[in-house]
C-alpha cells in the first residue's frame, strides 16, 4: 500500500506550494480533496521512483480564533496517519515558538521528521537555515517550493525513511485475478455490493476485521473469473462501528486506487453526482486505473428520476467517456452481471497488449487523416511509435516538435488509437519523444 507523507507547520509557512509542487503531475493537474476534516488535502507525489500520498494538513485560512488548538489537532491526525513527517518552516519568519512547539508535538509520535526550510529563495543558505540548527534535526532541506527548488532533495530524503516496500509485484504476477478497488463517498452502497458478491464467503474476512487499518483484500470468484476486491470501507462493519465515527477516508481510497488495476466509483443515483466524485474519478485517471461508474440505488427510481439522473451524469462525465456507466441495485443484485462484465472489458482493454509496426501504422494513418497545425511554418512531425507499459496503455511517439503539439491533437491520437484497437473503460497515455 502507498506509504503516506505529511506536510506540518505554521500556516503560511508554504505548505500548500509545497503539496503542489510534489503533486503535480504528468498533466499538471492537481487534485485536491477535502476528506472529512476540512481543508486537508491529499495527492500522490510522483517525482521518486516510488509513489506515496502527501497530506497537506494546512489550510487554516479564515480561522482567527482557536489557531493553536486547530494547528495542534491538525498535527495530530498527521502524527496518526503518516509513517514520515515533514515539518515546514520559514527561512524569513526564522525560529518562531509556535515552531518549537510544533516540533515537540511531533518528536513525540517517534516518527522519522525532515525538516523542511522553506522560501530560501534569496537568501544566503547559511543565514537561511542557521538558526534552525538548533532543532537538532539532521535531515534538514532548504526549499524553495515557490520555485521549485529543493523539492527532489527532500523526496529523496523521505524515501528511504518509509516503511519497506512489501513488494507485491511478485505474488499479483502469479496471480491472475483482476483488482478492483470499490471506491465512493460514505452511504454510496460500497459494503451492499460487496457483500451481495461475496454472499456466503463473506465470512472469509471475519477474523480480518478491526486487525488492520489499511484497505482489505477479498478474493472473489464469479462466473469462471477470478478477482481481488479491495475494500476501503465495506466488510468491516463491526470494526467500523467500534471506531465510533464511519469517516470516509481518502488516504484509504487513494491506496486501493493505486493498488488496483480498474476502479469501480460506486455514486447514489439519488444524490447529485459531488465534486468529491469527480476529483476521485479525477484520481483515478491520473493514476491511469481502469474506471467503471456504478450507479447505485436504481431500484426505486421512476422513469423521470431516471432519466434526469442519466443526463446529469452525460453531462458531467463528458472528460471520461470512455469510462462506462452501469446502472445497479446493490440491494436487490440487479445489474450486477453487467458491472462485471465492464469491470472485465476495462480490465481486458488496460491490458491490451499493443505491437509496434500496428502502432506506427495505425500513427501514419493518424496522421494522414489529420496533421498537427503548423508552429511557425513548420509541422511537428511524428515518425514511428511504440508500446510503452500496460495498465494504462501506454503509446510512445517518436517525432519532432512534439513539444508544440496541442492537448486537442493529442486528443485526437487518443481517440484514433482508441477506436483502432477498441480500448474501453481506460485512460490511454501518449508519451511523445523528440528525436530518434
Ligand atoms: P501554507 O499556509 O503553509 O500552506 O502556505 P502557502 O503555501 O499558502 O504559502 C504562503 C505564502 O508563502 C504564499 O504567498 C506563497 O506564495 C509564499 N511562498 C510559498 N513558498 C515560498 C517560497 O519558496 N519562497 C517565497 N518567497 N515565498 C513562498
Ligand atoms: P457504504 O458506506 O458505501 O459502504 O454504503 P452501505 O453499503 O453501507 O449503504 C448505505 C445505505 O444505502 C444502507 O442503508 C444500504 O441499505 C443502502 N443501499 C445500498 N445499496 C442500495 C440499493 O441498491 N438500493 C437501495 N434502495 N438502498 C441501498
């Protein structure tokens, strides 16, 4: 499971620059999503080469009262939920002692801390982190997230500190079934579904339950297919009950999504398709997963209600329309059958194995049909191109000027090599090189 970083400090510090910059993708989306508590946010650093959640425990903007108390419960559920601690300071502000009592806050949890000394841009590195010496850390970064720098520093300085990679690769190489994380905002009918496709074998995870804080795995055998479920929420009732509040927990999501190879987003039919939804789908999409939409709590819906409820969804998930909708009662097991069928066909195109001379054909007939506009006189051209990965299917172009290539002609390759090999229900990623 993805480890987690957390980000902590004063606010103004640079925290949310910071979350930014370790954040931000391929495609310089950056995706925030408030959990429960307000103001946190989640997202995967991809710059090392291995990935993990930051938490960003920040945003304390419009608070005027109670700062210290809500900074300090803000560390805490960081000191609870991350194995490696970032603890972000201001060069210019200097040692402040809301700092140093941040810093015990923090020492006490005994987890690996990095301190991070912020917005040094412009000043003399000695001078910028001389007096935070004092703190006796000896992981100490300077930064400036604004620009950008120091960044890679301070990642590969975490990295070694996180908890040893279980390296699951070799035993999901053996094993042949398809992960499917089942994901979606409290209430959605997560468990219903799960425990309507276990049925009997639900008792598999009993003893499971409460042992463990991260995601569950569930084997699951449905008309001759095997499949592993991954569960943020679902079985574990009893240990949910137990824990007091049923909190939604995004650190969770993120770590099925990235340990899975299709998601299905589980949303009610009766409520409105929420922001939350989409940044998760938008989650799922960055990290290239497979995606099926499950609309849930069919059952019940009149005709009007139905039809509404298709047309919201048309419209707002226009930016998946590769992704297919299924409508379902949990409850009763209707459209069961369908889901996973899609969650097979999802998997089956994510996997697809792409050949090189098909790939390059089908680039030339791309092309033909439709060049790149010209950028100062000159056409980017594009010459040959070849699989690169699997999960998401992955097509390098090789050409010139790719650079200069624009989102709706890359959306156009997308969906040419789409068509072409009937990729449905997967994200597609187009690396162009430069050169050969
Ligand atoms: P947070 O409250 O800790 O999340 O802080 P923010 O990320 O919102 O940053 C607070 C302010 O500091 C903003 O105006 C940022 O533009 C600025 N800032 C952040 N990082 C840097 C930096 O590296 N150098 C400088 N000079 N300013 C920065
Ligand atoms: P979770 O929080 O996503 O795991 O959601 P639950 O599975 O606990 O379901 C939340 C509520 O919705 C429960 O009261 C379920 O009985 C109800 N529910 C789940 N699926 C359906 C469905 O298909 N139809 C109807 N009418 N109710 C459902």
């Amino acid at each position: 499971m993805l480890p987690v970083v957390a980000l902590v400090g004063r606010p103004n510090v640079g925290k949310s620059t910071l979350f930014n910059a370790m954040t931000r993708s391929r495609d310089a989306l950056v995706a925030d999503m408030p959990g429960v508590t307000r103001d946190r946010h989640y997202g995967v650093c991809h710059l090392g080469p291995r990935p993990f959640v930051v938490v960003d425990t920040g945003g304390l903007s419009g608070v005027e009262e109670g700062l210290d108390a809500l900074t300090a419960q803000q560390v805490r559920l960081a000191i609870d939920e991350a194995q490696v601690l970032v603890f972000v300071v201001d060069a210019r502000d200097g040692l402040l002692p809301q700092d140093q009592g941040i810093l015990s806050e923090l020492r006490r949890s005994g987890k690996p801390i990095l301190l991070g000394v912020n917005k040094t841009d412009g000043l003399e590195e000695q001078d910028a982190l001389g007096e935070f010496t004092r703190f006796g850390i000896a992981a100490m970064l300077p930064l400036s997230a604004a620009h950008n720098r120091g960044t890679e520093d301070l990642i590969a300085a975490a990295l070694p500190l996180l908890p040893p990679d279980e390296d699951e690769s070799e035993a999901q190489a053996e094993d042949d079934s398809i992960r499917v994380a089942i994901v979606g905002r409290p209430n959605a009918g997560k468990s219903t579904l799960i425990n309507r496709l276990l049925g009997e074998n639900r008792l598999i995870v009993s003893d499971v339950a409460g042992t463990t804080r991260d995601p569950i795995r569930v084997p699951l055998e449905r008309d001759g297919k095997r499949y592993t479920l991954i569960d943020t929420a679902g079985v574990r009732r009893r240990a949910r009950v137990e824990e007091g509040v049923e909190k939604f927990s995004v650190i969770k999501t993120l770590q099925s999504m990235a340990a899975s190879q299709v998601v299905v987003l589980m949303v009610d039919a009766r409520e409105n398709l929420a922001d939350q939804d989409l940044t998760l789908i938008g989650h799922a999409v960055e990290e290239g997963r497979a995606l099926v939409i499950a609309v849930n709590k069919w059952d019940g819906m009149d005709a009007y209600q139905r039809e509404q409820c298709q047309r919201t969804l048309e419209r707002k998930l226009v930016f998946v329309d590769w992704a297919k909708t299924v409508f379902i009662s949990a409850l009763h097991g209707s459209g069961l059958r369908e889901l996973m069928r899609a969650i097979v066909r999802a998997h089956a195109s994510a996997t697809h194995e792409l050949g090189s001379s098909d790939l390059t054909r089908t680039l030339e007939k791309a092309y033909e049909a439709y060049q790149p506009p010209l950028v100062r006189g000159h056409a980017p051209k594009l010459r040959f191109a070849h699989p690169g990965g699997s999960n998401p299917p992955t097509i390098v172009i090789h050409g010139s000027r790719t650079k200069h290539i624009a989102p709706a002609y890359r959306r156009y390759l997308e969906g040419f090599f789409r068509k072409r090999y009937r990729l449905e229900g997967t994200p597609i990623r187009i690396d162009f090189r430069d050169g050969d």
